[in-house]
C-alpha cells in the first residue's frame, strides 16, 4: 500500500527488532497503525515512540 509500511519495513528504519515494533503497536504508540488481516499497515512518516523502562514512575515533587 501506498504511504504505508509494514512492521519488517519500520523495524529496519528505526533499528529495533519486528517485536519491539509490535509492542508499540500494541501499546496504542503507534498513531495511525491499521491492521489488515494479520498484518499491519505503519504510516511512512510515524516517528519512533519513546522507549519506557519497565517500572519507572513519574516523579512527583512535593510542595513544602
């Protein structure tokens, strides 16, 4: 498809494996991702979401 990519296609751009791109996917990262079948359809101009570290918290600061 025109104007898309496929998650082999974005996982060589941003230098991660298929699966990491797959998590952002599944995460809700990925804005404008669209399944088709059991593949799915990557915007060419997505950018790479932030990777988060498992178990970090925001930080609150405490007024005092």
């Amino acid at each position: 498809m025109k104007g898309y990519l496929s998650v082999k296609e974005v996982a060589r751009k941003w230098k991660v494996s298929g699966r990491w791109v797959n998590q952002y996917i599944q995460e809700g990262r990925v804005p404008g991702a669209e399944r088709f079948g059991r593949s799915w359809a990557i915007p060419e101009g997505v950018e790479k979401p932030e990777r988060q570290r498992p178990g970090a918290k925001k930080r609150i600061q405490a007024d005092g």
